[in-house]
C-alpha cells in the first residue's frame, strides 16, 4: 500500500472517529465468509458500521482525531482488528453478545462509549447495560408521570370517592 492510500485511510477514519465518537473494536478472525456475511447483515440492520481495519492505521487515526480518553485502547490494537461505529451506545455491545454467543466470535477487545474507554472482554456487561438515549428518555418520562398516576389512582380509587365527589361538587358549582 502506497503512503498516498494509507494517509487517505487515516484522514477517512479520523473523520468517522470524529463523527461517530461511539465506536466498538472487536477481533472477527476466525470467522468463515457465511458467518462474516451474517455479521455484517446484523450490523447493518442495526445501523452499526463495522469495517476490518490495520491496527496502525487505526492508531493513528485515533491519535489524529485527538479523541478523549482513547489512549486507553492503543494496548489493544494488536492482531485482527474490527471497528464497529454507532450512534446507539449499546448496540454493538448486544451484537456482540447475541453473535459471540452463538459463533464465538466476535471477541470484544474494547470499545469507546460516552467519552469513556472500556478495555477488555469483561468489560461487555457494563456496555450492554450502558442505557441509550431513548432509554434515558423513556425512564425520565415515567418518573414524570409517576406523581400524576398516583393522584388519578387516588381519586378513582374506592378511597378516594370522597375526594371526587368533593371536586365534582366544586366544579358543579361553578
């Protein structure tokens, strides 16, 4: 490989470690092509960009793009290296559990999550737990509501008739 095409490789992957700073680095070597092509089907489904990459080239993307906390994953990149790119936190993370568990690979080698470094294959729990921002949302929302279902429980309840039947009154009277 020319040091043209290695530069453009650096300055393309720098650009998507900028872009989508939630990214999974993974060893996919072992697999055969069908289960390589599953994989890849999966990730694509799941909005997930996964892309074989040389472990140098890799680093110095990563030192290019200046990323918080990525020194933590340069250990890492020795041997096959996969990189899988996502907007949804723990996406890859289920993937590579679901997948993992069924074919053996991939092997989770680290991932950079929220700014964070996670380091090792016993680090795939605490990502699969990592809530997505739609989750946050949703536990956020019924919390909120949580007041409000208990004042509606409260005055539809068989203890609470008196409570209705007061406001009925005062609404009645107006």
């Amino acid at each position: 490989m020319r040091k043209e095409e290695k530069t453009q490789i650096i300055e393309t992957l720098a650009a998507q470690l900028l872009e989508t700073p939630n990214f999974y680095i993974s060893d996919i070597s072992g697999l055969n092509a069908v289960k390589t092509s599953m994989l890849r089907r999966q990730c694509f489904e799941k909005s997930i960009k996964l892309m074989v990459v040389k472990n140098t080239l890799l680093r110095k993307a990563l030192e290019k793009a200046q990323l918080p906390d990525s020194e933590a994953l340069y250990p890492i990149l020795e041997g096959p290296t996969a990189i899988m790119f996502t907007e949804s936190v723990n996406t890859p993370a289920k993937l590579i559990k679901e997948f993992g568990k069924e074919h053996g690979k991939p092997v989770l080698k680290g991932a950079l999550v929220q700014e964070c470094a996670y380091v090792g294959e016993n680090q795939l729990e605490a990502l699969v737990a990592i809530k997505s921002r739609e989750e946050l949302i949703g536990d956020i929302i019924g919390l909120l509501q949580s007041p409000v279902q208990n004042v509606v429980s409260a005055l539809t309840s068989s203890g609470g008739g008196k409570i209705a039947g007061i406001v009925k009154t005062l609404s009645e009277k107006e």
